[in-house]
C-alpha cells in the first residue's frame, strides 16, 4: 500500500495471491521522490523486484535470469533500482530506466544481503545495504556510491570557444633548426597559443598567417686539390654548398682591393 501524506489517502500498488507455504509476501518497499520499488515473492524461489512510477502510473519489472532470485530492493530518486541477485557468490546490482543492468559488488561465497536502502545525492545514489555473514551469523551495514546519469547542458559560449580553437592556426615554432637537408622541429618549444585561449583571445591576436624568417641563400663553393700516392698524383674536386657569413648578409661585402 502507498500512503499519501499529503491528501492522507492508501493506494494499493501491488500485490501476490497467498498459498499454503505461507512463502508468498512482498518485501523491502521503499519510496524515493517520484519513485517506488519493492520485492514480490510468489514462494522462496520465486521473487522479483517491481518499481513503479508514481507520476505516470506505471510499473515494471527487473527482469530476472532463469535459476536466479532477486531480492532486498531500493530505489534512487531518478529511478535506478538497487537489488541483489542470489547464485554462487550474491551479487549487488542495479537497473535504470533505460534497461542499463549493471553490477554494483560482488561477493565471496557464503555471504548474503539482507536489505538494502538508497539515500539519492546531487551526484550519486548512496546505497546502504547489510552484508551479513552466514557462517558466523554476524553483519554489518556497509554502502556503495552509484554516480548519477550526466545530463550534459548546451554552453553557446564554450561552443563558440572551442570552434574558434579548432579554426585557428599554429604558428611556427619558435626556435626551430636551422638545418639545410630536413628542418627538424624541436620538441622542447611551446606552441604560441596554448589550450587556455579562448575566442576574447582569438579576436584581439592577428589572425594572419605568420611565416617563418626567410632563411640565407646558400652558394656552391668548388675548389680542386693534388693529392700524391707513391708516384702517383690525384686531382679531388670537393663541392661544398655554404651560406653567407653574417658580413655579406648585413651587405658589408669586402672586396678584394687591386693594384693600380
């Protein structure tokens, strides 16, 4: 029976034909917010956990594997309910609205859950439940945080930032080699621009395109040389390509002085 506070009203939500084995009962009702859950047992290997909606009216049910019961049941506050399913080692699950089953704790063989009971928080669902030792006969009240579903809120401006992030150019680096063959980058140099900038950014640095210094032209240098081996004399022609010394690229360029 659901009981409302407010208009002090009984509502009847479920219920199970009785039998001889008096092995029929509902179990471990609780209510949170919008949302009731609780456990309907036909005998003792036969029981299934049902939550409803209160708002819409509707009510559904766990769905249960073949051989396997489920028991000691709660629900959050956004509709996700908390259960634990028998077998060789009883397990802690939960169950949302979208169908997602999935497993909370597992334990060793010979422990139990008797009762479970869930306190909703902004981020998560806290679910207390009593972990209960069959050998020994002792338990304890333990809990387990489930994280709430992110409902993820559209932010213009993040989106315009994270745009303009991806439409901007790198420059160059900032101390990159000098090599002639392949230019190398050095990866010990920082962007310009880290991933900190945002669009006010974007719109007061120049957008333009940025090129690197023209690098010196090189000129090819040949010279020839006599080498002697024994009584044989070789001619070795060397081609080097060199740059400019600092001097002709300022355009101080020495000229040879001649004779008058």
């Amino acid at each position: 029976m659901l009981y409302d506070r407010a208009a002090q009203t009984f509502e009847q939500i479920g219920s199970v034909p009785w039998n001889q084995a008096h092995t029929a009962a509902i179990y471990d009702a609780q209510v949170n917010g919008h949302y009731a859950a609780w456990t309907r047992c036909s005998s003792r290997f036969s029981c299934q956990v049902k939550s409803r909606d209160l708002t819409a009216q509707l009510t559904s049910t766990v769905p249960t594997k073949p051989g396997k019961v489920d028991y000691a049941s709660s629900v959050g506050s956004d509709g996700t309910v908390f259960y634990a399913r028998s077998g060789a080692a009883v397990r802690l699950r939960s169950y949302t609205l979208g169908g997602v089953d999935a497993l909370l704790v597992e334990f060793k063989n010979g422990v139990d859950v008797q009762s479970t009971n869930t306190y909703s928080g902004t981020r998560a669902d806290e679910v207390y439940y009593s972990k209960y030792i069959c050998r020994v006969f002792h338990g304890d009240v333990y809990w387990v945080s489930s994280p709430l579903p992110r409902v993820r809120q559209r932010d213009p401006a993040a989106a315009r930032d994270r745009l303009s992030q991806a439409l901007r150019r790198r420059r160059p680096e900032s101390n990159r080699c000098a090599r002639l063959c392949r230019p190398l980058p050095n990866h010990s140099a920082t962007s310009p621009g880290g991933p900190k900038a945002t669009s006010r950014d974007a719109d007061n640095r120049d957008m333009a395109p940025r090129h690197p210094r023209p690098r010196p032209a090189t000129r090819r240098v040949e010279t020839s040389r006599r080498e002697h081996a024994g009584t044989a004399t070789f001619v070795v022609r060397v081609i080097e390509y060199r740059s400019p010394s600092q001097a002709e690229r300022a355009g101080r360029l020495s000229l040879p002085r001649t004779s008058s």
